[in-house]
C-alpha cells in the first residue's frame, strides 16, 4: 500500500528544507489531501486552499423587482469566513489537494511546462513541477495566496504572471541539482496503472465529508433590522465550521473511484 499524500508531504518537507524561497513554510501548518480527478477530464492537477484569508466585510445578498426594480427581499446579513482546521493543536493555514489519478498521469511530454525545461527532461518531473507550484502559491506575508485572493480561498489561473512559472521551474531544477534521495522521489516515477502494480493500493488522507473539504461558508451576523423588505433567513452551514485530526479519512483511490478502507479489526471477505 501506498498513501500517496503522506509521500508528497515527506518530498514537500525536503523541497522547502533546500529551497531558500520556500524556507519559510512551516510544513506542520500545511495538510495535504487527495481529491478524486479522472486523468481524461479537465481539471487541475492540484489546488492551493488557503485558510487564513480574513472575514469579508459583512453584506447580505438581494433581490429586486424585476419591472419597477425596487428592493423586494434581501438576506440577513453575513460575513464569509474559513473554517478552522486543528490538527493535533495546530492550526492549519494552507491546504493542498491532488487530484488522483489525474495527477499521478502527469507528463511534461505534452506540457506547456516543457518549454521551461532542458530537453531530455524526465517526464515525471512535471510533478514535482506542480508541487513546487502549490508551495509557491503560500504567501511569505500570511496576505493569502501570493498574487491573487479569490473570495472562495482558492486562486485563478490568471494569478499566476508569465515569471511565476519561470520561477516554479528553476526551483524544480535547482532541488534535482541538489542531490536529493532519489528514494523520497520515486513514487512521483510512476504513472497511476504503474503504482497500483507496485503497491496494489493506493490510499490518500481526506476529509470524512468527502468529496466535501474545508471551504468558505457564510456566518449570519446580527446588524441592525430593517422593516420595510422582507428577510431571507440565511441557510446553516451544511459543513463543519471546525476540522481537526478526527475529521481525517484515509480513503483508497483506483481509476474510477474512491472508497473508505475497512474499519481497523474488519476483515474483508476473500
Ligand atoms: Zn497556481
């Protein structure tokens, strides 16, 4: 068995150890998870969450008449908020998320990342390429992400400026010159089909609400009432607002799929 996002945590705690730009990240305020992403569909390879972006300013939303467009109703009034992630005490600031299998199908060959690299460049570094990509997007500042806040926490393509990927791709080069245990790399070698082979499972630390994780809610705050429209009462958060270690579900991946593991002391049929 391998847990595939155990293994991306252990390289992520190497690349930051020898890359001066991201010696700033605290690894123990980073979690890393899986989320399902067929490799045929479109769709990133991986996701930056951030969770330390602060309370919006608190707004409410609205509807109108649609002839004399005069306000008919409107919501309470909220603010949006990320929810907390605690895990073992410590507060979480970052999230990241890998689609699987998509992520582990991954090749430069057919990347517009290839241009930034040497020829003869071995496929399977796009990967650590997206790895890389994913710890540059945490902010020296705690501003959020670098470059971009979108209000949901997560970053737009367009974040990224033309020298974000230049920057990505020198850093990916200057860890590979650095030596590194090749042994720390080699899961990121093989493709989906081919890991599978090798370790016959491949597991991932999620969320329990699956494929639900911690996002962005809207809290109803008490602002003073307004008697001449009609009030929406905000919906609860469907989510929990407070994630810790308990919230952790180690999930088994395959192609088309993903299912919990068998509680500890179940044996599964022959
Ligand atoms: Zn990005």
């Amino acid at each position: 068995m391998i847990n595939y996002t155990e293994r991306i945590t252990l390289l992520m705690q190497d690349v930051v150890a020898r890359t001066p730009r991201l010696s700033f990240i605290d690894l123990r305020e980073i979690l890393v998870f899986g989320r399902f992403g067929r490799s045929d569909a479109e769709g990133a390879f991986a996701t930056c969450h951030c969770l330390t972006l602060p309370e919006s300013e608190p707004g409410y939303f609205f509807w109108r008449d649609r002839t004399t467009g005069e306000l008919t109703r409107r919501s309470q009034w909220f603010v949006t908020k990320s929810p907390e992630v605690r895990i073992l005490q410590t507060k979480i600031k970052y999230l990241v998320s890998f689609a699987l299998p998509r992520f582990c199908n991954q090749s430069l060959e057919r990347s517009r990342k290839a241009e930034l690299y040497p020829e003869r460049t071995e496929p399977w570094v796009a990967k650590l390429d997206t790895i890389v990509h994913e710890l540059y997007h945490i902010d020296p500042d705690e501003t959020g992400l670098r470059r971009v806040t979108r209000a949901d926490g997560s970053h737009s393509p367009r974040s990224h400026g033309p020298l974000y990927y230049e920057t990505v791709a020198e850093m990916v080069q200057a860890y590979l010159a650095s030596n590194p245990d090749p042994s720390l790399l080699a899961f990121l070698r093989d493709d989906f089909d081919t890991l599978g082979t090798r370790h016959r499972e491949i597991t991932c630390t999620t969320f329990r609400n699956f494929p639900s994780f911690p996002q962005r809610y809207q809290e109803a705050v008490d602002m003073p009432a307004d008697p001449i429209v009609k009030i929406e009462p905000l919906k609860a958060p469907t989510q929990p607002v407070l994630y810790t270690e308990a919230d952790l579900v180690v999930r088994h991946f395959t192609e088309t799929g993903v299912r919990r593991l068998p509680a500890p002391g179940h044996h599964r049929a022959a």
